[in-house]
C-alpha cells in the first residue's frame, strides 16, 4: 500500500488465543494507538464505542441489538429524539449502561447487491465521519465493530481494507485528537483479516 511506518502508531496484537473481554485494560500501551480486540464491544470501558446502526436509529439485530441491550431503554430514547441517521453519516449519543461514555451511531451501506463506488464510498465515509464525531466530542478512544458485514453484507475482506485505509488517513491528519483506535472483532474470519491486513496500514517498523 506504501503507507510509511508512523512512529506514533502502531499495531497491538492481542494474547496468543485472542484476547477475552476482560483482558483489554484501559491505559494499557497508551504508547501505541491501534489495537485489535477480539470480543463484545459493549465492554469496552473506553470514550467511545461506534455502532452499526439502521437509518431509524430505533435498534435493531447484531452489534445494535447487543448495545441497545447493554446500554438500557433510556439510549432508545434519545436515538428516537435524533431524526434518524443518513447512510455513511454518524450521530452521537450517551452511553447510559454502557461502560463507554458515548455511542456513536453510523449507518454502514447495505451491500446484499453488490458492491459498488457507492457502496465503497459510504463505508469509508462512516468510519471518518465516525472519527470526525469522536473528536468533535472530545472523545479520544474509539472502538469499531466491522461495520456493514454482519447483516448488510459487505464482503468483510472488502471492508477491512477500506476500514483501515480510512482510519489510517485519519490518523495521518489528526493523530494528535486520538489516544487509540480499536477494531473490535466478534467473528474469527474477521481477526484473521486483520490480522493480516493491519501491518499492510500500520508498519511496525
Ligand atoms: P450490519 O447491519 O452493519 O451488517 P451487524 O450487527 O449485522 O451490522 O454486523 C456487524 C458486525 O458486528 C459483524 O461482524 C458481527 O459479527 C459483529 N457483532 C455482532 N455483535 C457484536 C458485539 N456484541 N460486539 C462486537 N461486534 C459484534
């Protein structure tokens, strides 16, 4: 990809066996900015967490499913007072029970037709404009779920590549607003794509 190593970022690999939920500390290597974690997002005691949202916001089944659960009936609530969500676009919410202190609500493309520049576009455009929402907000730890690969069905090693090029490009421009970055994996397909694909982005050396 000829991405050059950046010094301040580089790829955290977890525990032989995949890392479990209550392995990932908070502060732990606040040297190195992205991480691969491998487990359920909403125990990720961070600033915050990104979900793979409908455009209702109402909820709905996989990664939104599991964090409407975990967060309480008071984070429906809000998303009902938020109008909805455009594809690609993202809006902020509390966390309530969650452990993070916001959700980000992004709207991945559904791709069961195919994937297309459209498609491409809006994937890449929900992990920067998720990014972008974090920052605004002050938040400076974010986790992503393999957003639009559950039920929308973007091929996920289409969609690895464009969640890191993305993150990465981000970085590059605004690496000082961020602590860490972590893609959360929930799918052993999905570790084993970024495993390979994460030193392709983020050189260790
Ligand atoms: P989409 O509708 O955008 O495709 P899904 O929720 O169906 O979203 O799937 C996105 C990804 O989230 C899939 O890889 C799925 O395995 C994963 N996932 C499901 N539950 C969780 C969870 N609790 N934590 C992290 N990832 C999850």
């Amino acid at each position: 990809t000829g991405y050059k190593p950046l010094d301040e970022i580089s790829v955290w690999t977890p525990t032989a066996g995949g890392s479990q939920p209550t392995d990932y500390k908070r502060n732990e290597k606040l040297d190195q900015k992205i991480s691969l974690y491998n487990g359920d997002i909403t125990k990720l005691e961070i600033d915050a967490i990104v979900n793979a949202a409908n455009n209702t916001l109402l909820g709905g089944g996989g990664v939104d499913g599991a964090i409407h659960r975990a967060a309480g009936p008071m984070l429906k609530k809000e998303c009902a007072s938020l109008n909805g969500c455009k594809t690609g676009e993202a809006k902020i919410t509390c966390g309530y029970g969650l452990p993070a202190k916001y959700v980000i609500h992004t709207v991945g493309p559904i791709a069961q037709g195919g994937v297309g520049e459209e498609e491409k576009n809006a994937l890449r455009s929900c992990y920067r404009n998720s990014l972008e929402t974090a920052t605004k907000n002050g938040a400076r730890s974010v986790a992503f779920p393999c957003i639009s690969t559950g039920i929308y069905g973007y091929p996920s090693e289409q969609a690895v590549h464009e969640a890191l090029k993305t993150v990465r490009d981000y970085l590059d421009a605004h690496h000082d607003k961020l602590d860490r970055v972590i893609f959360c994996v929930f799918l052993p397909k999905d570790q084993k794509l970024y495993e390979e694909n994460l030193p392709l982005y983020f050189p260790a050396e």
